[in-house]
C-alpha cells in the first residue's frame, strides 16, 4: 500500500505510518469540528452560508489527498503534518532512521 | 427582465414579483439558516461534517436556480414557491387576474 520510490517500508513501519496518519487525521477533524460548530453557530445571512460551504469544499478537498495512505509519497503527507502540527516527530517512533531523517528535514525545508 | 412568452409584465408586476421572490427568498433562507445551525450543533464525525457539506451543495445549487428573477419563467417560480408554502397566493395580488389564475392552477397540478 504505502510505497515511496527506491525506499523499504517493513510492515511495522507500514502500521506506524497508518497509524500517525490516523492519529493525525482525529486531531485535524476534530479541529475542523468546532471551528464548523461555531462558524455556523454565527451564520446570519445567505452569504455566511455560502462562505460556510465554499469553506467546507476547500477543506474536504484538502482531506481527501492529504490522508490518502494509497498515495505513493505518504513520507511527504507524514512531514506536512509535522509541519503543521497535527503529528509530533515522536509520534513516528519506529520507522528506521533515515526516513525520520528525511520527514525531519522536510519539515524545515517547506 | 421577467418574461413569459405571451405574457405581458407591467413595472408594477415585475416589481410585484421581485418583491414576492424576495420575501419568499428571505423565509427559506431563514429556516435553511436555523436547520444549519442545528445540523452543525450535532456534527459528531467526520462523515457528518461532509454531510453537512453535501446538503449546502444540494440547497445551493437548489436556490441559485429558483430565485433567478432573469429567469424568463418567473410565473413557474412563484407557483413552486406557493406550493412549498413560502409564499401565500395573497402576496401577489397586483398582478392581473390571468397571472394569479395560472399560478394558482400550476400549484394545484404539481
């Protein structure tokens, strides 16, 4: 499932990866609950419903990929996490060095 | 603006209907606006935000249609809204006899 060109991803290293990103994604839609519970608990007109929609496609859009464990380049969506927050470097305990290394060193490229 | 083919349209009837369509408008919206903050306060999932997301898609595309006073068939909205119960047969009084006629058969044929 999870594969990143010219790198080895043992089965627990594969697990530890679902799982961050499983975690993650808990954090993140929690997140996105209470900040939708009170946007539309302050909608006072049509366009506030609308602002709400357009901001509810942006962010599906946005989940769809980003959690996608199919994607080949799951070491890229693990780093952006990171970056934003949602995962801690910790938190990938067990992966082999280098691909810490290399989510390590996204995180501070982007 | 509003025309129906073989139909004649007053000022004082365009301005009749642009004032029933705004009315109508602002009801729907207002109730959209209390089932929203409703659906929103229950939102517990991920699946219940897209939900959420899909019912705003679904109404969006709903009313965009239905309150376009360009649209050449405003005597087929007005009937539509008169059957969905936001606006009265009574709040378009002004416009003449055939007009009110129509909309009041189209409301019994749906």
């Amino acid at each position: 499932m999870m594969q990143l060109t010219n790198t080895q991803w043992s089965i627990t290293e594969e697990n530890i990866a679902q799982a961050a990103l499983e975690k993650a994604k808990e954090r993140e839609i929690n997140a996105l609950i209470t900040t939708v519970r009170q946007q539309a608990s302050g909608i006072q007109e049509f366009d506030d419903l609308w602002y709400l929609h357009d901001f509810l496609s942006a962010r599906r859009y946005d989940l769809d990929g980003k959690y996608d464990s199919r994607n080949a380049t799951v070491i890229f969506a693990l780093a952006g996490l990171v970056k934003e927050g949602w995962l801690k470097l910790g938190e990938l305990e067990g992966l082999d060095k280098e691909k810490i290394t290399k989510v390590s060193a996204m995180t501070r490229i982007i």
